[in-house]
C-alpha cells in the first residue's frame, strides 16, 4: 500500500501539476475543498493507473474494426495525455480499480471483512507493467484470412486480460502443493511391551503362590492399621537427615534408649540420632505378651496397667520429647533425633561413616549398633503357600500386636508353636484375658519338649507349670510338631507327627529369635560362631568408636565367660554401659541382668545369672497351709473384683506368709533325681528359691513366686562360690516370714 501511495503522489505531480497548486492554495487560505481533498486525489491517480494499462488493450480493438462499434456505445471517459503522464479511468471500470488509502480491501470468495492471512511478497510494478506490441504492417489478405486472424487475435486478447485478473484476485502465484501425510504410527514396541509386561506379572503371581489354591473367604487387609494410625517414615527424605552427628545409635529399642540417657548424664548437650528401620518410637516389648491383653477395650490400646496399679504407656517417651532430625546439627542444648523407616546398610568404620540402603552417608564421632534380634521361623511355613503365609504370625513388634489382637474374631481357634518364654506367655495372655474370654477363642500349645520352659526350669517343675496352665484353659499339647500344614476351607490344616490333624484359625510361631547381625557381612564385623551375635569385648567394644548393646551382642562376661542374652533387663545394663563408654569411661562388663515371666496366677518368677536346665540345681520351697492358702485365694478374689491384672493378682495370692519348710535337697544333688519326691504333695512348688550350679557354684538363681529379693540373689551371684548348705542360703530370702505391712507397702511403691 505504501509503494503503490508513492507511486500515486509521483504521477500526480507530473500529470496534474494544476491540481496540486490548486491543492496548496486552498491549504493556504484555510479553508478545503472537495476536489482538492486526499479522496479526490486517490480517485484520480486509480483511474490515470487503469487507463494507463487499458490502452494498449483499446489501440488493437481499434485496429481490428472495433473502434466504429465502441464509439457507437457511451461512455463518460475523459482522456489526458501529457508527457510521463498515465490514463485516467472513468467510473466504468470501477471493477479493475485498485483500492484507494484507508479504504477496506476486500478479498473475492471471502465473506469475512478481515484481510486474511499474509501472502508471499509480490513487486506490485509486475502487474503494471505495459506489453510491448510490436506494430507490423499488415500485409494484404483476402477477406477470410482477415477474419480468421482477427478471431485469433481476439481470443489472445482474451486470454491475457483472464490471466491478469486471475494475478490480480489471487495477489500472486498459486500456493505450493500441501506437504505429504505423516506416515503412520506403529503400534508394534507397544504390544511387544504389554505382552512382556503380562508374563512379568503372571512370573510374579505365580512366585507369590496366588495359583497354589483357592483365597480365604476373608482377606485379610494388613493396612489398616497403618492407615488408621498413620505411620510413615520419618523424615520422608533421607536428605533431611543431618550429615554428621557425634553419636550415632543404630536401632530404635531399649538398648539405644539406655545409651542415649547415659550419654547425657555425661554429656549435658549431646546431639545423638538413632536410626530405626521400624515406623514407631522407642518402646518396650515386654507388655506385648503380657499386661496389653488384659488392656480394658475402652482405654488406649498401648497403655498398660503395672503390678502396683499404675498406668503407663509402652513408649518411652511422649513424641515431643524428641528433636527433629533436620534440626538435631542446631540446636543449641543437643537432643535425640530418630529417624523412622531407615536402615544402615554398612558402617566404614575406618572413616566413621554409616551409609544407609538408599546410599546417603552419615559420619560419626562414635557409634552404637544396637538391632537386637529377629524371630526365628519354621522351614514348614516358610516355604508354605502365600494364603498359609498370611495367617501365620511371627510375634515380635507393636505391629505384630496390633494385627493380631485386631484379626482375632468370635470361636477363633489359635495354635501356638513353641514353649519357651514367649509362647507360653501368649499362651496364658489369649486363654484368659477379657477381650479373648468374649470372644471365646480356643488356644492351642505344641512344642517338642516335655513341658512349658523345659530349657529354663528343672523337669519336674516345667512338669507342674504345664499343668497349672492347662487349668488356666490352655491346651497344651508337648512332645509333638507339625509335619504338615495347608489350606482346608477357611482354616489351617496342621498335621502332627502322630498323623493326627488339627485345624486352627491362626497360627503363632514363637521358637525364639535370632540376633540382627547383617552388618557385620558388610562392615567387616566379627560374629560370634557358637553364641552368635556381634563379638566384642568386656567394655562392648567392636572396633575403636564401634560398640555393640543389648541382644545383638556377643560379650565377654568376666564371671561366666562369653554370653549373649536376650532379655530387656540385659537389654538396659549393656546399652547404658555402652552410654557410659561411648563417653570415655572405659568400664567393663561386670553387671548381671536378670528377666522374669509371669503365667497365670499361680506362676511368677524372676531369674539372673545362668538359667539352663542342663545344669545341676538344687531347690528350697516352702509349703502354705490351708488357711493360708485360703486367704490367699480370698485376696486374689478381691484383686479380680476391683479389676487389677494378672500380676497384681498372683502377688496377692502368694503373699508371704508363715509356711512350714520343705525338706531341702543336699548341695550339688541333681535336680532331676529330687523331683519325684519333690511332686508328692500338690502345692509345693508354690514358693521357693532354685540354684543353678556349676562346678558346685551357685551361678543362677530363680526366685519362684519371691518379689523384691533380686538384691539378695546378685550379692551371692557376686561371691562366686561354693556353699555348704543351700537351706541356710535360702534363708536369705524370707520364705518363711510374713513381711509387714509397712514392707509390703515399700514394695508395692518400688
């Protein structure tokens, strides 16, 4: 529009130069006129373009004999020719005119009033450009000839001014043809991939036992809890765990929580973390197969009621109580931080790094292993079918609580394998807690010894707790073990060795337990061959600033030699003195931790120092009367009416009280061959004091239905040596005295 604008201005001067000084002096006398106006102007400058391009067209019409028929037809042009000047064009050919400046140009075939898209760039003097025609003279035709040439010449005229306005419309040469058609998509890596990914899942639920039979009627739904309690790992990245900590403790339990409580006693404003691969906070197990099944069903589920009335949770510590991870390098005044949902997967003790499963390191001033134990399984189930796999439980964490006391439902009946400590505890807990006992789960015992603790205690006493648990409601089945288990229906299908069947619900497997001692393949660790566990020494220590607590540790008892124990209270000694040296204190191993285990009503007791069976021992038990043993089931009834546990109630019914002495076994006599006398009476066995003996020392002692006398037994565990006669020893320990109530009373607040 611009060259064509320019163009216009051009001719105008040079064709109408009265026009512009008319032009400029109506500008100079302020005022305008019509033919003067920049409208007018256009108009004539369009018309003087298409006459210029009209008159070679008009010059040959005229010399083929059509000049005489034009000028027969009217028609308003005016022609003026000057110099460089063009033809103006009148109003009759408005069609071929080009559009004036700021007029809208509209486009053939297009009903939108919007110009459309952009066009390629075209000089505009191309299609302005004059044909040339040059002027022959006409020889001399015959009349037919003349006319057939000026048919000829007709149609080519004709034909040029068709090609001019088709340029003309279009604004330049036709378009180039459309690109070709994307080829089309092949579906082939996609189907290839679907069917790989198929027989990868078929692979997979073949190997996870889903085709080895029919699913239970009810499945069981393993993430309710989780989703009820919310529990996550913590922090939800690894990134946020700090990138050094002077004391670093590996494990979550009992033992770590001793060693962080000794470290501050020493070091006011230690920065410690633990790092657990469990989702909860330090706790307690003990609880799990004891006072949480006599739990009332309205209170917090993992809250428990002690023997001296008392309530408390299983966790340590309330969660404020400890420090966020990504804060512990910060804060002034130290703190424990612990990481939930984590694993060491190997310690660079050279460089004191822990480097976690997902690669992120961890350096360290001086470090604690403490991952305690895992429960053992049986071969039978663990190569049994996913649907048996489900409905077997191995009883070790809150978790392992949690589901179980939520998948028990009404008339279940439930198989306990295994008669150690924590089978026969389970045992006692499910037959006769309230929460089991409105349910009316029936509750089975198999194991291949002779009799409940057969490990621990003398034959003849494992003998008589056997049956003080089958009158506790417990079907204790001993000398047997499962051959054979499947899927019968709905229920287990146990087979004995006998060939007899049993069906069950559900199935415990409680065969003790193994020490967590996967780092020591990748850490380069010494584990112990006979014992097991980490190998260390008299102060716990693995490596230098590697120290090893509670049931994972293999250490060397400076009275009894190389031990490993598994109990809590051994759990607490070895991980506060692990504390202790982790500080510098450099103090060897010299404390005896002692267990205890409560069965029912009439079955409490506490132990320390060797407890085998294997061993030689030597027994001291009293004998209550009948009105005492009266007003001891009279104060176990009461116990049972204001609602107290277990515990509370077997310490009412075996009170001290005056009893008349049994006749005591000779020192260094064995067990064994005392425990058909021994069993005459019915009720002998209610109170007493065993020794264990080893080389005619005393190096174990358990109190049997005896509270608040563990001072007693580890001051003649200390002694390390042989005594004359057991009875008098036994008098130690007050079996034949009534305490006070004053005594009672101190007892009941420690």
């Amino acid at each position: 529009m611009l060259s064509v604008s320019r163009v216009a201005v051009g001719n105008v001067r040079c064709v109408q130069p009265a026009l512009v000084r008319i032009r400029k002096h109506v500008l100079a006398g302020g005022f305008t006129q019509t033919f003067g106006s920049r409208r007018w102007i256009s108009v004539k400058v369009n018309q003087a373009l298409l006459a210029k391009e009209a008159e070679p067209n008009r010059r040959r019409r005229q010399t083929l004999k059509e000049r005489e028929a034009e000028s027969n037809e009217p028609c308003s042009c005016v022609e003026e020719e000057g110099p460089n000047s063009s033809t103006i064009v009148t109003p009759c050919d408005e069609s071929r005119r080009l559009p004036m400046m700021g007029e809208l140009i509209q486009f053939p075939n297009d009903p939108s009033p919007y110009p459309a898209p952009p066009r390629r760039h075209i000089p505009i003097n191309r299609f302005f450009q004059p044909k040339t025609v040059q002027t022959v003279p006409d020889p001399v035709l015959s009349s037919c000839e003349k006319c057939e040439r000026e048919e000829e010449e007709e149609e080519h005229v004709v034909q040029e001014q068709t090609e001019q306005k088709a340029i003309a419309t279009t604004g330049g040469p036709t378009c180039p043809p459309p690109p070709p058609p994307p080829p089309k998509p092949s579906y082939t890596g996609y189907i290839l991939g679907a069917i790989a990914l198929t027989a990868g899942g078929l692979g997979l639920a073949y190997y996870n036992g889903l085709f080895d039979g029919p699913p239970p009627p009810t499945p069981v739904d393993d993430t309710k809890e989780d989703a009820d309690r919310k529990k996550r790992t913590y922090p939800a990245s690894s990134k946020d765990l700090p990138k050094h900590v002077p004391y670093l403790l590996v494990g979550g339990g009992t033992a770590s929580i001793a060693a962080f409580r000794a470290i501050r006693v020493h070091d006011p404003k230690a920065k410690v973390m633990m790092i657990t691969n469990e989702l909860e906070m330090p706790y307690m197990r003990p609880p799990l197969s004891k006072e949480l099944w006599f739990n009332p069903t309205e209170a917090e589920p993992l809250k428990f009621r002690q023997w001296n009335g008392s309530e408390r949770s299983i966790f340590y510590e309330p969660n404020d109580y400890y420090i966020d991870p990504s804060k512990l390098s910060d804060a002034p005044n130290g703190g424990v931080a612990v990481a939930r949902g984590y694993e060491v997967h190997r310690l660079d003790v050279v460089n004191r790094k822990a480097i976690l499963t997902d690669g992120t390191e961890i350096s360290y001033d001086k470090c604690l292993i403490a991952t305690g134990a895992r429960p053992k399984n049986l071969p039978i189930f663990e190569s049994a079918p996913r649907a048996v796999r489900e409905r077997v439980t191995l009883f070790k964490s809150v978790y392992d609580f949690e589901q179980l006391s939520s998948q028990l439902q009404d008339g279940n009946r439930v198989a306990i394998v295994g008669g150690g400590f924590l089978g026969s505890e389970l045992a006692c807990a499910l037959s006769k807690s309230e929460q089991t006992r409105k349910k009316k789960v029936e509750v089975f015992q198999l194991f291949h010894e002779g009799g409940n603790m057969a490990k621990v205690l003398p034959e003849y006493l494992s003998s008589w707790t056997t049956e003080r648990l089958r009158e506790e409601g417990v079907k204790v089945w001993p000398k047997t073990q499962v051959k054979a288990v499947e899927m019968q229906g709905s229920k287990l299908k146990l087979t004995l060795m006998d060939d007899s069947v049993l069906l069950v619900d559900r199935v415990i497997v409680a065969v003790g337990s193994e020490p967590n001692t996967d780092l020591a393949k990748t850490s380069g660790l010494e584990v112990d061959g006979k014992n097991g566990g980490f190998l260390v020494d008299a102060e716990l220590r693995a490596r230098s600033n590697v120290f090893v607590a509670g049931d994972a540790a293999c250490f060397y008892d400076t009275k009894f030699g190389r031990r490993r124990v598994e109990h809590h209270d051994h759990a607490i000694v070895s991980g506060r003195l692990a504390g202790e040296n982790m500080v510098g204190l450099n103090k060897p191993y010299t404390h005896q931790s002692m267990f205890w285990s409560d069965l029912g009503p009439r079955i409490s007791y506490e132990a320390i120092g060797l407890i085998d069976s294997s061993l030689p021992t030597v027994a001291v038990f009293a004998k209550r009367t009948a009105e005492e043993m009266s007003r001891a089931a009279a104060a176990a009834a009461a116990a049972v009416t204001a609602g107290s546990t277990d515990s509370e109630k077997l310490q009412a019914a075996n009170a001290n009280v005056n009893v008349d002495v049994k006749n005591v076994p000779a020192a260094g006599e064995p067990a064994k061959e005392q425990s058909k006398e021994q069993q005459e009476p019915e009720d002998s066995f209610d109170k007493g004091v065993i020794f264990y003996l080893r080389d005619k020392k005393v190096v174990g002692l358990v109190l049997w239905n005896v509270f608040n006398r563990m001072g007693t037994a580890r001051k003649i565990l200390d002694q390390h040596t042989e005594y004359d006669d057991l009875n008098e020893v036994a008098k130690l320990f007050n079996l034949h005295d009534r305490r006070t109530e004053s005594e009672e009373l101190e007892a009941a607040e420690q």
